[in-house]
C-alpha cells in the first residue's frame, strides 16, 4: 500500500488513477457514502444583474468523508462517471435540490447533470419524480447542461431537451466557450439560459481583448433570447463589467459563496417556517 502520510487528500491524487486496486477503493467508498448520507448538497447564490435581488441557487455536490473531511467534485465526479455511481450520486443531488428549494417563496435551484445521465432514457422519469416527491413547482428547477451532450448524440440531445422543457423545467448551457460549441448548436438546441464560463470573466482582467470577447458572448445570448447568467464573478470591477455588457444574472464569490443548506437559508431568510 501507499503511504498516504498525514495528508489523506494525496489518496485522492490523479496521478494515481492509473492504480486500478485504489481507483476501485475509492469506489467502494463512494458507493458507500451514496448509501450512508455522506453525499449533499452546497448552494450558491444566483443574483439579478444589479446585485439587489436572489433570483436562484446552483446545488453544488459534497462529499463529506467520514475521516477524509470535505471532497471535493472535481475529486469525485469523475470517480462517479467512470464507475457508473453517476446516475445515483445525480438523483441524490436533484432530489436534496428539489426538496430545498420546494421550502422557498420564489428562487429557482440549479442542478448539474452529466451527459451520461442526460443520455439515459429514465432521465426524464427521474425528474419528474423528484419534482412530484418535494412538491416543486418545475419552473423553478433549472437544469444544467453541457455541450458535451450535444456532441455525442445531437438527435436525442434535442429530444431529451424538449421532453425536460415540455415539463415547465429550465435548461441551462453550462459552461459556455469551453468546449467544441458549434454556434449552430445555441440556434438548434432549445435553451432557456447560457452560462458564460468562468474562464471569460477571469481573462477580463488581462485586458480589452477579452473584454471584446466577452461583449460578443452576452451579445449573442441576448440575441437569441436566452438568459445570460456570468460565473465566476470575483470582484465588484468584474461585475460592474458584466452587467454593463448586459449580462442577465451573476454567480460568483462577490456574490456568495457555496453554503450549505441552513446556512444558505439562514443568510437570505428563506423558509423562515424552519
Ligand atoms: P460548475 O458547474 O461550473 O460549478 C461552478 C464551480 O465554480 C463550483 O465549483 C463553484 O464552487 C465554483 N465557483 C463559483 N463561484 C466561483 C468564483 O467566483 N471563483 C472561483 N474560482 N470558483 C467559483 P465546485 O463546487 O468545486 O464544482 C466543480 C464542478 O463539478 C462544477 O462546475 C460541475 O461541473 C461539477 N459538479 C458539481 N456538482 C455536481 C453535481 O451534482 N453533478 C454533476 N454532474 N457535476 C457536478
Ligand atoms: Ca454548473
Ligand atoms: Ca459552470
Ligand atoms: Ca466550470
């Protein structure tokens, strides 16, 4: 075995993926927190442009380890896609996120959803189910996608995005600008938001190219009527920014960080029924 020494996190390097018997331990463990609660949800506020109104909040995966402390997605959604936990560890948070913002007197919530289980056929049938199990009304639960479910089979992407609208939910483009986004692909898929990656709203401060770039990008949202949401808004400069570009709505820890759920609640006197 490998010495983890006294940093428990190094189990979780990537450079140890290619240990299939630890890449299988950590799945063991991660199917046992699926089943032992140690998998919930964070959220992080969503604001109308000029800052003054909580329009919405993204659920964002944790896992709480029950020695390891707090995972980290970025540790463990690839873990999950590659061993399948995904569609589990996907209901768990849709139904944590549906169940809180059902508590709510107006904010949406956000969910992420991989392409492997965008690409299920029982997808649909989960939502509904978890729409019908916490009582939220489905305009406001927001559904975000990536354009990697467009690449790999674009007829049944389109499907599945009339299917999920044709029920009241939103659907969101996650992270647009990073990936292979054909422009054909914002016209041809029915989308109701677009999520200007962080990426672009970092590269403001590096100059006016990127401010072009980014001008170009809400501009196009607007035009084809989607709601244009920024991420990644670190500083009141970048914001000011955004919203003058025309940007919709705005995330980021100028805004708020990613909290959990009482403390969420507690901070914007939501539920105030407890
Ligand atoms: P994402 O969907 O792009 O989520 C936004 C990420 O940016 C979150 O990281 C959030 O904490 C972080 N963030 C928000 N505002 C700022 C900011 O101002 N500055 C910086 N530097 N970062 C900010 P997190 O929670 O670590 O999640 C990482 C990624 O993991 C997410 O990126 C998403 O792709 C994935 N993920 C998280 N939860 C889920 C889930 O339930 N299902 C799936 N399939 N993927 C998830
Ligand atoms: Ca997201
Ligand atoms: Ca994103
Ligand atoms: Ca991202």
């Amino acid at each position: 075995a490998k010495a983890a020494g006294k940093n428990c996190a190094v189990a979780f390097h990537p450079d140890m993926d290619r240990d299939e018997s630890h890449r299988r331990y950590l799945e063991r463990e991660l199917r046992g927190a699926l089943i032992n609660g140690e998998i919930s949800i964070e959220l992080q506020p969503i604001f109308s442009a000029d800052g003054q109104r909580l329009e919405g909040a993204e659920a964002l995966a944790r896992w709480n380890h029950s020695y390891r402390g707090r995972i980290l997605p970025v540790e463990f959604i690839p873990l999950a896609e590659t061993s399948g936990l995904i569609h589990q560890l996907g209901q768990v948070v849709l139904r944590q996120a549906c169940r809180a913002a059902a508590r709510w007197d107006g904010p949406f919530v956000s969910v992420n959803v991989s392409p492997l289980e965008f690409r299920r056929d029982d997808f649909i049938l989960n939502v509904r189910a978890a729409l019908e199990a916490s009582g939220l009304p489905p305009e406001r639960l927001v559904l975000e996608i990536t354009e990697g479910v467009m690449i790999e089979n674009a007829d049944h992407a389109l499907h599945a995005i009339r299917a999920i609208r044709a029920l009241g939910v939103k659907v969101a483009l996650d992270d647009f600008g990073t990936g292979f986004s054909s422009l054909s692909y914002l016209r041809k898929f029915e989308l109701d938001a677009l999520k200007v990656d962080r990426s672009f709203v970092t590269d403001l401060d590096n100059g006016a190219e990127a401010a072009t770039i980014l001008h170009c990008v809400v501009n196009l949202g607007r035009a084809l009527g989607l709601s244009v949401v920024a991420e990644g808004v670190e500083t009141a400069d970048q914001a000011r920014f955004l919203r003058a570009a025309g940007c919709h709505r705005m995330q980021g820890y100028h805004f708020g960080r990613p909290m959990p759920l009482a403390g969420f609640e507690a901070h914007f006197g939501l539920a105030p029924d407890g």
